[in-house]
C-alpha cells in the first residue's frame, strides 16, 4: 500500500485506476464475439458412407497381408476380421456381406521393395587388393526346386543371369576400389505368388579391360601377381562373383532389415563377407475405393482415428482410463496398412499426429500421446516434402489444437478438478504438448502468424478467471432479494474467492510458472480483487449508514474475509498498481458502531448466562474459582480475538475503537462483581449454614482476583504498545497514557476495593467462628487432651482457608491502595450483607 501518499492525494488516482480496470472488466465480461465463440470440435465419427469405405480398406489389408507375421503380432486373420467387426460396430449379417465383397475385388499387385544397404569384409578380386562390386537382383517366380534335393545344393555362379528375364532384373551403380561398398539403393520387384517366389542377389566384381603395364603398377604382393595370371587365363572384361544371397519370400517378415551372409559358388572362398539387406512387402495398384481416391496417409489417418476411438470408448465402458497402449490386434492391422501402403515414417507420423489430436478434442485420453508424433514430424521436417493441401491440413490440426488447449486452460479449474488425483498432471502434460508444437519448425512456417503461447495462455487465463468468477456469483445468487440474503451471497463468493487463490497458490501457480513462467497466481489475485472489490463496494452503499445488529455481522464477517484476501496477495512491490481493495475498510465505517454494540452485548450476556449457572463451587483443589470466572475468561479472549480481527488500518479511529474496547472491559467486569455479588447472596438465603455461605464468600473473592488477573493482561492482548507507534504521530503526547491507562489503573482499583472489602467480611466472619471455638475450649473438661480440645478449631480453619486463595489472603492488604470513590453504582454494595 502506498503509505506515503495521503488519502486525499490518493484518491484521485483510485479513482483513475478504478475507471480504467472496470472499462477492462467490461471488455472481459462482453469479450469480442470471435473471443467468445466456443472451439468448434470436428468429430470422430464417420458417416455411414465413409465407414463403409473405411471397413473395406481395412478388410482388403487384412485378407492380402503378406510375409510371417512380427513377434507380437497375431497371428490368426480370424482375430483381426473379428477385431475390425467390433471396432467398426458391424452387425454379422453386414460383416459377411462386406467380406464377400471384398474378396471379390481384383488382388493388388505384390511386390517387393528391396533396399541394398551395403556390404563389408567381400573379396578383393583386382591387382590392388580391392573390387569394384555393383549387385544384380531380381524375383525368380518359378515353381522352386525341393528343398535339400541335390539340385537345390548346387552352386551356380550367374543365378540371376540365367534364371531372370533381363527385363526383370535390377543394377546397382558400381563403387571402386573397396571391400566395403554402401549403395543405399531402393528396387521395387513385382511377384505373383509369394508362396513360389524367391529373391536373388549376385554380387559381381566388375573387371575392365587394363594392359598389363598398368596392372603392373598396381602390384602390391604375391597375391597381386597371382591375380595376374589368373587374369591372362580368363576372357576379356569378364566380370568376378563375388557371392550370393538367395531367399525364400515366405519365409520374409513384413519388413526386415538384417545382415545376410554372401554365400559362395566353389569352397574356395567360403567366407566372403556380408550384405545389409531391406525389404518391405508393399501393394500397388489397390482395388478399393478408399485407396484409389484419397492420399494413403488420409486412408491411414482415418484408420487410425476409427481404431483409437474404439479403444478409448472400451475402456471407459469398463470404468478404466486408457493408458495410451493399442490393443494388438490394432497394432497388426496398423502395421500391415502402414507397410503395404508403403508409407513413409515421416507420413506414418504425419498421420498418427492428425488423429490424436482431432481424437484429443472429443475424447479423453492422455495427452502425452500427442508428443511422439510431434517429436517425429520435428525430426524429419522438410517442407517441400509435402504438398499444398498437405499443409494446409497440418496447419489447421495446429491451429484447431491450439485453440481447444486453450479453450482447456481456460476453463482449467473445471477442467482439471483438484478432486481428480491425476488432474495437475494432466493439466502439465497438456501445456508440455502445446509449448512443444508451438516450438515445431513445422509450426513456425505454417502457423507463422500465431502470437506467442504465453502470451495466449496468460490470456486464456485471464478470461478463465472473469468467467469463474461470474459463474460463482451466479451459483451463489440468492432466492430471496435482501440485503442480508445479499450479504451472505457475497460472503460466500469471497470465501470461494480465497479457496481458488489458495488452490492457484499451492498447487496451479507451480506448474504454469515451470512450463511457461507465468505467474498464475499473481494475475488471478489482480482480477479477482478487482472483481470482488466493486461488489462489495456496491453491497456497503447498499446497506446505508444505518446498520441493523445482524446486518453489521454480516457486513463484519465480509471486512474479516477481505482483510484475509488482502493478506493472501503477492508481496507489495514499490512499482505495483493501485489495488481496487486498497483502503477498502472505508466502506465499513458506518458499521462500526453496530460492531462495538454487538461485541459488548454478546459479552455481557454471556457474563449474565455464566453468573446465572454459577453454584459457587470451587473447580478443583488447586482452582479456588468457580466456573463463572473461566466463562468470563473466555468472553474478555473473544473480545481481545474481535479486536485483532477488527485491525483497523486508520491510526486515529483504531485507537478510538480500542479505547471503546477496553472501557466496554472495564464495564463488564465491574458488571460481573455486581452480578456475582447478587448470586452469592441470592445462594446464601437458602443455606442454613452459615457456613457454606462463607464458602461461597471465599469463592466470589477468588473469582474476583482472577477477574483483576484477566484485566492486567489487557495491554498484552490489546496490543497497546504496537497501537502506540502507529499513533505517536497524530496524537498529543501522553494521550494514550491518560486515556487506556488511566481506565486500566481504575478498573484495578475498583477490583482491588472489592476483593479488599470481600476480605474484611470473610475476616470478620472467621472471628466470629473462632470465637465460638475459643469460648468451647474454656468449658473444656480437664480430662481431655490439649491436642483433642483444639482439633475441631483446626478443622474449622482448615475448611476456611481450603476455599481461599491463600497467596490473596497474604497480600491483599498490601497489593491494593484504597479504592478511591467510584460513580459506578456497581462498587458500592458491601460484601458484609453475606
């Protein structure tokens, strides 16, 4: 709070401030209509016409699968034609019908797609030591020979040369001079019937025609020259085998990528190395509808998305949340539709990202999904890779995301209840997803318009809060129009106010600041003062200057609860604005007098219900005062606690109120000394005892001593000395000491001045007893013992002084002065009418 202004010079600038934040409230609560339309969500589900296109697409992968199967794949097309059944809600008759259709359609056209990787450690067949190795392969789709048939274990050099049409047989490019060639070349090879296809691959060492002059130069060794000779023997520019690799196609998974050995044509050779081998069954050419008129990563997107909803909707039908994993079926069938549509990684991606996070917008799961699709596309990011209406589809998944993440965040406090146990981990991985696309170069060149996301996200933030905060008050509007209901209405908004700040503080603040520095707090605690300030503004205007008793606790009860919201603020810095509830407790002066008279007559009638219920009967041995002097404890703390709450900021009017508190003290206790005086005596006129009605003398002193015990501690309580530097300034020296100091010293010595006379009347009494006992022991017979004469004197004082407060008899008679002469016509009965 800006202290060193005065109010008056204040003002003004409040009054600014004031203006300027409700034109931004207005603008919150009336956003522009593009603001305040809700994210339109595209939905999951497909038309009957493109659910048909869709299960036919799936089927015909299914039924033209091809290769064995991966590890955790199934096995069974019965398990996937009965998965998809499910998953696309397919009545049997309807299932049968549309299998039968698809079988009829024309097969795909198989193929091969081969990839030579490299090779290392082949032979060296030149002069140098090195070969310069290039690969013939090709698809032999004859009928095969047995396997282990003496034909079958023949080697044969040019297997490709003599078993596959040159049309039909692929080149690699020719790489000099190494043992460790690395072509990286991709072939696609067309077969009919995988159960009598093999693949074929020759590796051949290509020789050119060199005079023996330059063969010469590159002589190395022994074995050079051996190679030399050998040369002279063979024909002219006749090429050197170099091995072979031959494979059955069924025996092929659906993709592979290992190392085959190149296996030799005589046991001269027997090791020549290896080759790294791709290959991929793929389909050309597909029959169905989906596949002739839609891109293949639209045909698989949509496949995707069919799929996923259906295991997210299981999974909530069994009362279980997914956990981000495909069921294995839909793994297979995935799979299988990626590899024979021969879709790139990068496509694979591209799709898998177009479905999760239109299927994210409808459905619940995980948004954790969303990151390994956003991390592949980022890692294989090219451009010019895609075409126009490509980009323009991702750039809208981006933008549509983004919205309905911020839609989210908007209205995070329903969104992400803190009931939920995993909701401030949901909320944290949704803003991981949204910062990671926001940082995609994908997302910077199609979306580069886009403003920064904290910049978003901290404007979601603020709407969200607005609107909260209007909901809440709409919650708690009142069936009854008045301004008592009114009241209460705003009390409980501000109490749910403080609720949501202290959840944003503890448990929200934390994770906006870790992912996007914002400080979710602060802004929260900026618009909702704002917000409640004008309300309660409102509602103090409303209530007048004349203010009923229970209007004023409402109204005290509304100053207390935003005493505390203020106190829950972010630390004030020099640089801050004006707060809206900044000198708020200027709305509740009219109250205060309402305030003084509540607290004063809840305490005296509490002192007349405790006096009323008092017996006059000591609480315990060591407690000599009855039960109406710990009530009256309880009520002068109640009274202290009602003072601290009230706290009041204005130096001037806090020590005003502070001196109504402490004569409203001082009143209540000379209150009480009558009253307890009233209910002794009204006691003792039924007792026959005279006795116990100096008993109960004894017990209406003690609760005296410790009612003076209460006021002494009222300094303490009040907190007279910090009350006194706020006010050193703006009153006259030694006013404080002559105003709560001298209530003090004479209510002390009014309370001194009973206790005092209390004594003298219980003296007197006890003289009188042991009058009588002395006057007994002078009529003692001579044959009873001294100490049995005396025993009943001593039983008599030890009744006495058991109901007296013995360090009070001690030193009453020196701690108290005479009282002097009171007004109060509560000082003036004595005690000796017991």
């Amino acid at each position: 709070m800006a202290t060193h202004l005065s109010h008056p010079q204040r003002r003004p600038l409040l009054r600014q401030a004031i203006k300027i934040r409700r034109r931004r409230v207005r603008d919150l609560q009336d956003p522009p209509p593009q603001a305040t339309q809700e994210v339109q969500v595209q939905s999951h589900h497909f038309s009957p016409e493109e659910r048909d296109l869709l299960y036919e697409e799936a089927l015909y992968t299914v039924l033209h699968r091809l290769g064995q199967p991966e590890p955790n794949h199934v096995k069974e097309a019965s398990e996937l034609l009965s998965y998809l059944q499910e998953a696309f809600q397919v009545q049997p008759e309807e299932h049968q019908q549309m299998l039968r259709r698809v079988r009829e359609l024309e097969k795909p056209v198989f193929c091969l797609k081969a990839t030579v990787k490299q090779a290392k450690g082949i032979l060296g067949k030149d002069v140098s030591g090195f070969s310069d190795p290039y690969c013939l392969l090709g698809i032999e789709q004859k009928v095969g020979v047995a396997e282990g048939s003496p034909v079958s274990r023949r080697r044969q050099k040019a297997v490709v040369k003599h078993t596959i049409p040159e049309e039909e047989t692929h080149r690699t490019q020719v790489k000099s001079q190494t043992l460790n060639p690395v072509w990286d070349e991709t072939f696609i090879l067309e077969f009919e019937d995988i159960a009598n296809a093999s693949f074929h691959l020759d590796m051949w060492d290509l020789d050119t025609v060199e005079s023996v002059r330059q063969k010469l130069g590159e002589l190395t060794d022994l074995h050079g020259l051996r190679r030399i000779f050998k040369e002279a023997r063979k024909d002219k520019g006749q090429d050197d085998f170099l091995g072979n690799v031959v494979l059955r196609l069924q025996d092929l998974r659906c993709r592979e990528d290992q190392w085959f050995p190149l296996e030799p044509c005589t046991e001269t050779y027997p090791d020549r190395g290896q080759c790294h081998l791709q290959f991929q069954f793929i389909h050309k050419r597909r029959a169905t509808a989906a596949s002739r008129s839609q891109p293949s990563y639209t045909v698989h997107f949509h496949l995707l998305q069919q799929l996923v909803s259906h295991e997210v909707t299981q999974h909530q039908a069994g009362s279980t949340s997914w956990d981000a994993s495909l069921s294995p079926q839909a793994v297979t069938i995935l799979f299988l539709h990626a590899t024979q549509k021969d879709l790139s990684d990068f496509h694979q991606s591209m799709a898998q990202w177009l479905a999760y996070s239109r299927l994210y917008q409808s459905l619940e799961f995980p948004s954790s999904c969303l990151l390994h699709p956003i991390t592949s596309i980022e890692y294989q990011w090219i451009q010019g890779r895609l075409k126009a209406e490509q980009r323009e589809e991702l750039a809208t998944s981006f933008t549509s995301l983004l919205a309905y993440g911020l839609s989210l965040i908007r209205k995070f406090r329903s969104v992400f209840p803190l009931s939920v146990s995993d909701s401030p981990s949901r909320l944290q991985s949704l803003l991981r997803v949204l910062v990671q696309m926001c940082k995609m170069k994908a997302f910077g060149e199609l979306c580069p318009d886009s403003a920064p996301l904290s910049q978003l996200v901290s404007e979601a933030l603020r709407m969200g809060t607005v609107e909260w905060f209007h909901l809440m008050q709409q919650h708690h509007q009142p069936m009854v129009q008045g301004i008592l209901e009114a009241g209460k209405a705003l009390l409980n908004l501000v109490q749910d106010v403080m609720g949501d700040l202290y959840q944003c503080r503890r448990t929200w603040n934390k994770i906006f600041h870790n992912v996007l520095k914002i400080d979710l707090f602060s802004m929260a605690f900026l618009e909702l003062q704002w917000l409640v300030a004008k309300r309660v503004q409102d509602h103090t205007v409303a209530a007048g200057n004349l203010v009923s008793p229970d209007i004023g606790e409402s109204l005290f009860q509304l100053y207390v609860s935003l005493k505390e919201l203020c106190q829950l603020g972010p630390v004030p810095s020099d640089s801050r604005e004006v707060l809206a509830l900044d000198g708020f407790h200027r709305w509740f002066q009219p109250a205060i007098p309402s305030w003084l008279q509540k607290t004063y007559s809840v305490a005296l009638e509490r002192v007349q219900r405790a006096v009323q219920m008092d017996t006059l009967v000591p609480l315990g041995e060591l407690t000599k005062h009855s039960t109406s002097a710990v009530d009256l404890s309880t009520c002068f703390a109640q009274i202290s606690h009602t003072a601290r709450q009230l706290d009041w900021p204005d130096p001037e009017e806090a020590f005003m109120i502070t001196v109504k508190f402490v004569e409203d003290t001082c009143r209540l206790a000379l209150v009480y000394c009558s009253l307890i005086k009233a209910r002794a005596r009204e006691l003792s006129a039924v007792q026959k005892d005279q006795s116990q009605a100096a008993d109960m003398l004894c017990v209406v002193v003690n609760n005296m001593e410790q009612l003076r015990l209460i006021i002494d501690k009222l300094p303490t309580q009040l907190a007279w000395e910090a009350l006194e530097q706020r006010v050193g300034a703006v009153l006259e020296e030694g006013q404080l000491q002559n105003t709560l100091h001298a209530q003090l010293q004479g209510a002390l010595a009014g309370l001194g001045h009973e206790i005092r006379t209390g004594v003298r009347t219980l003296a007197e009494q006890l003289e009188v007893g042991i009058a009588t006992h002395i006057q007994k022991l002078i009529g003692v017979k001579e044959s009873v013992l001294p100490e049995d004469a005396i025993l009943p004197l001593m039983k008599f004082l030890e009744v006495k002084l058991c109901y007296m407060n013995t360090n009070l008899v001690q030193e009453n008679f020196s701690r108290y002065p005479a009282a002097p002469d009171l007004p109060s016509a509560a000082m003036s009965p004595r005690l000796t009418t017991f």
